[in-house]
C-alpha cells in the first residue's frame, strides 16, 4: 500500500491507493472472466482526493468537504466519504454523483463495491450510457457489475428532464449483459397521463430484435387531435415477426392494428410478404 501526498492549488489532498498484490488474491482474479467494456482493472489504484484526509491508508479512509474517489472506469464525488481498503468498499453521502461504465448517477447516498459492484444508490436519478434511458427511484440495488433493480422508480428514453413518455414500476430490472429490462408493477405514462397498465412487462435495453413492448410514439390525427401507440413486438421466429399497434385517439377511441411479416428461400431465391390489419373498437 502507498500513501502519497500532493497538496493541490484548491487546498484539496490527493492520495494514491495501491493494493498489494498477495498470494490469496491472485488466484481470485485469475477466475474472473472478463466481460466486455465493463470489467474494472482489479489491479487499478484507488485515487482520492478531499479538503480533509484521515484514517489508516491500510484499513480505512474518510474523507470530507469536496470528495473524489477515482478507480478506473469508476468515479464518485460526495459531500463525504469513507473508503474500507481490505474491502475494497466506498459509501458516500451528500450531494453523491457517480460516474460508472458511462452510466451516471446521483443520489443521497451511495454504497459500492469496487470489486464485486454490489451496493446502492439511495433516492438516485440515473442515465445510461447504453440507450439514453434515464429515470428516477427510491432506491436503485447493484447486483452486479452488469444488471442492477430499480424500486418504484421510472424509466424512459425520452431526451429532456420532462420525457413526453415513462413507464412507473415498484421493480425494474436491468440487466445489461443479457440486454433486457423486466418491469413489474407497470404504468405507461404519456404527458403525466396513465395509458397503459401492466403487471409485467420485459423489453431489450438496445432495441435488438426481442419480444417485449417498443417506444410509444405519439401524434396528432387530421383533426388535430392527439394520438398515442404504444406497440407490442413478438419475435416469432428469425424469419416471422408480429407487431400489435393499439393506438389510442383523443376524437376517435381504441384503434387495434397488426403487422405481420416474414421471409424466406427456395431454390428459385427469395420471397417475402407482409400482412397488415386495422380496426377501431367503436366503429
């Protein structure tokens, strides 16, 4: 372990953490298997920086007043802080913004694992990296480096702190190494309006090709009148796919549609087709 002062211009210390490299610890990293883009230099120093450093730089470190604690592709910055060194632990509170795997997070308080990513974010707004989704929760669990819940919090990939859209979940699951999100306990919302509900609902975090619900899109009819669909894909099969399309408008009612598509290959080549089918409920 080194202790390194470095007074900065701003009155803030700066140390650097390096874990010492022993005879049990190399075989547990030996084991783990790398996972793309989102895998933590085990051997990467801890960096922190505070108005006020104390503790043992081989046990525990707590720091106060504008607080930054870098580990590779890991940064937190808080009001306080306080780092457990053998178990490679940060909690922080205070103003707590986390920046992780492009992922970023605020919060009241935040508990993290370097080394296994579990931990929690308390009262958290959040943004991802992989599809702009963002949202807010009462608590948001760490599971992993890959897949976290978010409880009773929103979800969206509308741009703007007001999304046109969101869905409200008392569970919301996102699992970045399967790419899937599962929500429980699920309202559709579009313009602070509820529109659909559901006790479950699962869909992929990319947009890959996945049975689950797609983006509301939203409109206005010739009228003027405002429209909302919110489809529904099922991945029939590589070459067969369904799409439902209840779309709800303002002037007309429920309207139910369906696209049905598929392709394939003979010997004389390819061949296609798509079927597609619209009906208003109150008509």
């Amino acid at each position: 372990m080194s202790w390194i002062p470095a007074p900065l211009p701003s009155q803030r210390w700066a140390y650097a953490l390096t874990a010492i490299v022993t005879a049990t610890a190399v075989p547990v990293h030996a084991q783990t298997a790398p996972a793309a883009d989102r895998t933590e230099d085990p051997d990467a120093p801890v960096t922190v920086l505070a108005e006020q450093i104390t503790g043992r730089p081989d046990r525990e470190v707590v720091l106060q007043r504008d607080v930054e604690l870098i580990r590779g592709k890991t940064r937190v910055t808080a009001d306080s802080a306080c780092y457990k060194v053998v178990e490679d632990e940060v909690t922080a509170r205070g103003n707590v913004f986390m920046e992780r795997f492009g992922d970023r997070y605020s919060g009241d308080e935040l508990k993290l694992n370097l080394s296994s990513g579990k931990g929690y974010v308390l009262e958290p707004k959040y943004k991802l990296e992989m599809n702009n989704a963002q949202g807010g929760a009462g608590r948001l669990d760490f599971i992993s480096e890959d897949e976290a819940v978010v409880i009773n919090g929103t979800y969206s990939t509308c741009e703007g702190t007001s999304p046109d859209w969101y869905l409200r979940a008392s569970t919301l699951r996102l699992d970045a190494g399967r790419d899937v999100g599962v929500a429980g306990g699920t309202v559709v919302y579009f313009k602070g309006f509820p529109i659909l509900g559901s006790p479950a609902l699962s869909f992929s975090l990319s947009g890959a090709r996945r049975s689950g619900w797609l983006p509301p899109s939203v409109g206005f009819g010739a009228k003027g009148a405002a429209e909302v669909m919110v489809p529904y894909y099922f991945n029939i099969a590589p070459n067969r796919d369904l799409t439902l399309y209840p779309r709800l408008m303002l002037d007309r009612g429920l309207q139910m549609g369906a696209t049905g598509r598929y392709i394939g290959e003979t010997g004389a080549g390819w061949y296609g087709g798509e079927t597609h089918l619209e009906f208003l409920i109150n008509d």
